[in-house]
C-alpha cells in the first residue's frame, strides 16, 4: 500500500468518525488476527531492496530521498 493511500483512509476515517481521533493506534501482526501490539514508534523513512519476501531486510537512511518505503512501527 502506498502512504498516500494510507494516509486517505485514516484522513476518511477520522472524518466520519471524529472521534477516533483520540484512540490508541494498534498493528496485526498477520492477516489472521493472530496477535496484535501497539504503535509505538513514529513512522520512519527506510530502504528495501524488495518487497516480494515474506521477511523484508531494510536499511536506515540518512535523508527522505535515500529511502523507498516508511516503516509504520
């Protein structure tokens, strides 16, 4: 998913919801529902060399261009 639709949503979501706002943010760990945690970083600017693997490698970067994706957590 590309940030910019990411961050549509939430926008979209906070808009018919005003009130989620103010919740907690939490992440699943798989799309089963399995586990759950709570967001406690703030998002960051990263490096991968691809996407296509179930565990993905990323690098820091020193600058938002350096990067190519942005971790949520």
């Amino acid at each position: 998913m590309k940030l910019s639709k990411y961050l549509e949503t939430l926008q979209l979501l906070v808009k018919n919801n005003p009130v989620v706002a103010d919740y907690d943010c939490v992440y699943g760990v798989d799309d089963e529902g399995n586990s759950f945690g709570r967001v406690v970083f703030t998002p960051t600017v990263m490096k991968v060399d691809s996407l296509e693997t179930q565990y993905i490698k990323v690098e820091e970067v020193n600058t938002a261009e350096d990067g190519n994706v942005v971790c949520i957590n």
